[in-house]
C-alpha cells in the first residue's frame, strides 16, 4: 500500500531516502514525507503529490542529515494532503506507516485526553499509543513491546524518538519489512526496490519483530529476545526497477514475458518432459478437489485455471476471490488442496484467506512472485512464477507466469491422473517453444496493436465477452483495459448478455468477442452478433484456425488472431496481445500508465 524507508549512515540521508521513495512510488504515490535529524532535532517536510514534488521542496534547504525515515502513501484513513501524510509526530515520536491499525477509534479515544490529535490518519493514534508508553515505561523497547499488545491490523513501522535522534527503531506485523546494511551503512525498507542500487543482500522482519538500528543493528522478537537473523539474497539487479529505456514499466515487463517463460522452463521443464514436472512441483494425487483463491489478476489466473483443471485433470475447482472467501462459511475438506495465487505475497485479503485455509487444517500451495514474501512463507508448499520485479501497478508478466505455473499444474495433474498420456503430456510441453516465439511475434507487431488502439482510445465504455475458459480471459483483458484507461470495460459470459446486459450496447460501443475453444466458437459468434444487431463494433480475438471461418465476413470491425497453440497455453498469446491494446489505448489517452490513479501494486490493507 504504502512505501517506506529508513537510514543511518555516512551518507546523505536525504537523497538516500528520496532515491528510495522513488521506487517504492509503485505501492502508493499520493502524497510523501521524510523525517531527519537536523542537529539533533527531528525536521519534518511533507507534500501532497508525487515523491518529486518532496524531492523539490528539499532541495530548498541544504541540510546534511545522516539518519532519516520516509513514507510514500496511498490513502486509507484520511484523504491525501500535508496533514495526513507521513511522517507523524506525537510527543517525542515520529513515525511512518504501511498497513491499518484497525481499532484506531477506540485507542484514539483512550488517548484523547492525553494528546491532541492533527489529522484523520489511524497512524497518528499508533504513534500517540507509543509515545504514551515510552513515556510511561522509559525503556523503548518496553514501550514498543507494550504497543504492540495493543494495536490490531497490519504495520510495519520506522520510528525515530526525540531522546534517540541517532536510532531508528523499525517493527512489524502483516506488512512486509526489511532491514540491510551495507559498509556500515544501514537501511530499513518496505521491499528491495528501494535499496537494491545499495544492496542485494537484506534481513527479513518476521511477525512482531523489531530493530534497532543505529551505530549497528539489533534484532529483537516479539518477547524482546535477542534474536539472529539470516541474510536473503535477491537474486535480480538494479535494472529490475530501472526503465533500461522503455517509456513504461508495463512496456518493459510486457517485453520481459518471453523471459520469464525462459525462466520457468529452465527451473521446471528444463527437458521439457512431463518428469521434470513431476520432480519439480511434487505430486497432487492426493487431492480430490481443489480451491484457488486471490485477488485481481490474481483470481482471474484462478479462473481460467478451473477449466484447465476440471478438463484435463478432472478436479472440481472453486474459484474464489480472497475478500469474500475470509468471511464465508469454509467447509474444510481433508483431500482438498487450498491454492493461492500473488504477485505482491503480501495482498492482506489473500495472506489471511491462507491463515483461515491453515486454521481449517487444508494444505496450501502458494504460486507466488515475490520472493520470501509473506504468503510464501506462510503458505505449506509455493511454487514461486518467476516473473522478476514487477514494477507497474497493472499485472503483465507476473499474470502470465503464475498463468503459465497453473497450466503446467494441470498436465501434471491429468498425467498423474492418467488422463493425459505422457506421449500427450509431453507433446503439449514441447509446445512452450512455439508459445515463446508467439509471444515475440506479437510483442515485435506491436504498431498493429497501436494501430487498433487508435481506433478507439476515445470511447468511454467497452465489453469483454466470452464463454468458458475465454470468459476468465474477458475478466482479464477487461481489468487490464479498465485500470489503466479508466474506460468502463465490462467483462461478460458470452451468453449471459441477452438476460439484461446488452441493453447497455448502444451504436459504436466496441465488443471484444475471444475465441479460443472451436467446439463453443459457434456460440460466441453469435451473441456478438446480437450486439451487432444493436450497433456495436465487434472486435473478434482468435486464433488463425478459428479466424479462417469468418475471413469472408467483414461484419467484424477487427479479427485479430493469434498462432493456434495447445488449450493449456492458447490463453497467454492472446492476453499479451490485449495487453498492447490496453497500454496504447492509456498511452494515446495520456494517462500514467505505470501508477494509474486510485491504484496501488500490493494491496497490504483490507
Ligand atoms: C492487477 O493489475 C492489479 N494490480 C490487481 O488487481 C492485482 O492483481 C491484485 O491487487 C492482486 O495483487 P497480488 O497478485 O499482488 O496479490
């Protein structure tokens, strides 16, 4: 959600922190703030906006800080202006904030009487909370300790008090954390992005953690034990959260997909033999019915997943989005397999949909990107997709590796299950190559997709339609359209529409039809057509074998096709197809592709 950062060291903290809130501006970017000691006294300067509009006005003053703490925000509590953005300070703490401290009313009423509070925001109750006890208790650790008791929701927090100027004191729970240091220097940072220019190499906070970071780090648990933390290695580099050149991030990671292909071929398939599968992603025989859940893109990977699953392995599969999931009625069954699917690892909604999948005792899989994060960690088994450093807020290349992770699940499974014969298994594995080379075609054709874009970057609403396994990629193609234009895109099961929906199809409205299952094709056409009739624009996304039969038909506005590939990787071509449209369509809008308003990349808030 938010971004935050923290530093001691022999540098300038002020760029530190700034060069580092600049690429955390990914989780949130509607307002910013840092916090150093100035002669040891704790300067606050906050801004509404971009980190640039921060980086501006400190350029204004030419202080020298070695110790800092940031914060990049995206609104919760507290519309985002100067008053609510971090850093906070109450009594002789100040502090910055990712996550929801959820019983912030009761405890803001507790202290009323004791503090007066300036903004809307849960995070300064929290810090009034600690200032109440380090001035109560006189040992900060105590006081930290003792807040912790009492703060529900998620945090992760870095926390600089007056009598200490030279410490930084960081804690966490439910929101990621972590700590480096490098050459004597030490940094405190809500993910990797923001040090990786310094280091690699970093400690991972773990539930109700805390460090002390000034002349040299301390790690504490929960109980203020001492504790020793192991060093994790990132295993990309800076470029990852550099732009190497491309306008976008998205762009960038859109032209990484045939890499991360790569990637997971050579860490799962490298023979590209149904057995490197087998020693690769263990065995799913014991499982007689299956549950995905996520959020997003996230649980549209989930959907298109079912089909593959219930088809080719014969597995029941529910599909589940995480913020319902947590507070239905779960009917825990031994033989079932829990599935959870993130980019982030750390999508709040998601985490504890894995905690009440644990509780009912189900086994958990998580199909996860970031790595070390929490659901991984959590989760019993993860099979980790892959996909590097995802910088854009839309979901390009993580979708289509945790996608292309489920489609590999179902060969296995049907092989398992011997309803895919391990001549087929393997035919259909052979068949990554051809999946890698398509994907390059289109991303190299991208002025065709450009060029379709302009035809309608204008339009204010738009329609996904599909049926089956095509549906959940109209749920995905429509997120992708709708998050990044601000088009109304609506997704819809082809035949649903006549029972209400296509009351909305006015003259012109472009239809999206896809197609990518023949024996259903028939079907599909039909129900554009119904919009046809009602003066839509039909666009029809296909695959050349299917295309072939309406080539004579010059009803469609567009057909666009893709090279006919397996049912297990049919899907991924044509999404990488509709997310060119997509990113030109923003583009010619002129909209902020990369950080698109309202938007964050890790939903860490519920
Ligand atoms: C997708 O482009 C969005 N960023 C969003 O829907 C995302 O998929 C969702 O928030 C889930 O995130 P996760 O995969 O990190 O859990």
């Amino acid at each position: 959600m938010c971004g935050i950062i923290g530093y001691v060291g022999k540098e300038n903290a002020k760029d530190i922190i700034i060069s580092g809130l600049l690429a955390l501006e990914y989780r949130g970017y509607d307002s910013s703030g840092i916090a150093y000691n100035d002669h040891n006294k704790i300067k606050i300067v906050k801004m509404e906006g971009k980190v640039a509009n921060l980086q501006k006005k400190l350029g204004e003053n030419n202080d020298l800080p070695h110790i800092g703490i940031g914060h990049t925000r995206w609104a919760t509590h507290g519309k985002p202006n100067e008053i609510n953005a971090h850093p906070h300070k109450v009594g002789i703490t100040t502090l910055v904030h990712n996550g929801i401290i959820e019983n912030y009313s009761e405890l803001k009423n507790k202290l009323k009487n004791i503090y007066e509070f300036k903004s809307e925001t849960d995070t300064e109750v929290a810090c009034a909370l600690i200032d109440y006890y380090q001035n109560k208790e006189k040992d900060k650790l105590q006081a930290l300790k003792k807040a912790q008791k009492e703060l529900n929701g998620s945090y992760a927090f870095a926390i600089i008090f007056d009598d200490e100027p030279n410490c930084i004191y960081a804690m966490r729970r439910n929101s990621p954390l972590i700590v480096a240091e490098k050459d004597n220097d030490y940094f405190i940072a809500s993910d990797i992005a923001a040090i990786l220019s310094h280091t690699n190499e970093y400690y991972l906070l773990d539930q109700g953690d805390i460090a002390k970071v000034s002349e040299k780090l301390t790690f504490y648990d929960k109980d203020l034990n001492l504790i020793h933390k192991k060093i994790n290695k990132y295993q990309g580099t800076i470029n990852d959260v550099m732009k190497n050149g491309y306008d976008h991030f998205m762009l960038k990671e859109i032209h990484d997909e045939v890499n991360v292909y790569k990637n997971i071929i050579k860490s799962y398939v490298p023979n590209l033999d149904i057995q490197d599968l087998k020693n690769n992603f263990g065995s799913f025989l014991k499982y007689h019915s299956i549950t995905i859940v996520g959020c997003g893109s996230a649980y549209h990977t989930g959907l298109a997943a079912k089909y593959l699953f219930e088809n080719y392995a014969n597995i029941p599969t529910n599909v589940e989005m995480a913020s319902e999931y947590r507070y239905k009625k779960i009917f825990p069954k031994k033989d079932e397999l829990v599935i959870l699917i993130s980019q982030s690892g750390e999508t709040a909604d998601t985490l504890e949909a894995l905690r009440i999948a644990k509780e009912n005792e189900m086994d958990t899989l998580g199909i996860i990107n970031v790595l070390s994060s929490s659901i991984a960690r959590e989760s019993k088994r993860v099979i980790y997709c892959l996909a590097g450093c995802e910088i854009a807020v839309a979901t390009t290349k993580a979708y289509l590796a945790q996608a292309l992770i489920l489609s590999l699940m179902a060969i296995l499974m049907g092989y398992e299950r011997n309803i895919i014969s391990d001549n087929e298994a393997n035919n259909y594995l052979k068949e990554l190559s051809k999946l890698q080379k398509d994907t390059n075609d289109i991303i190299s054709n991208q002025e065709y997709y450009k060029k379709i874009a302009k035809d309608f970057y204008k339009d204010r609403e738009m329609f996904f339609i599909g049926r089956n396994i095509d549906y959940a990629l109209c749920m995905e193609a429509s997120l992708k359209m709708k998050e990044i234009s601000y088009i109304h895109s609506e997704a819809y099961a082809a035949g649903e529409l006549k029972h209400g929906t296509i009351s909305l199809i006015e003259k012109n409205m472009v239809v999206f039809g896809i197609i990518t299952n023949s024996s259903i094709a028939s079907k599909t056409i039909s129900n554009l057509k119904e919009t046809k009739a009602r003066g839509s624009k039909m666009i029809l996304v296909t695959t050349k074998a299917i295309a072939k039969n309406y080539e004579n038909d010059d009803s469609f506005h567009y057909i666009i096709t893709v090279n006919n590939l397996c049912p297990f990787f049919q899907g991924l071509t044509i999404i990488t197809a509709l997310q060119l449209i997509s990113y030109y369509v923003a583009l010619l809008k002129g909209e902020n592709i990369d950080q698109p308003r309202n938007l964050a990349k890790s939903v860490t808030v519920e």
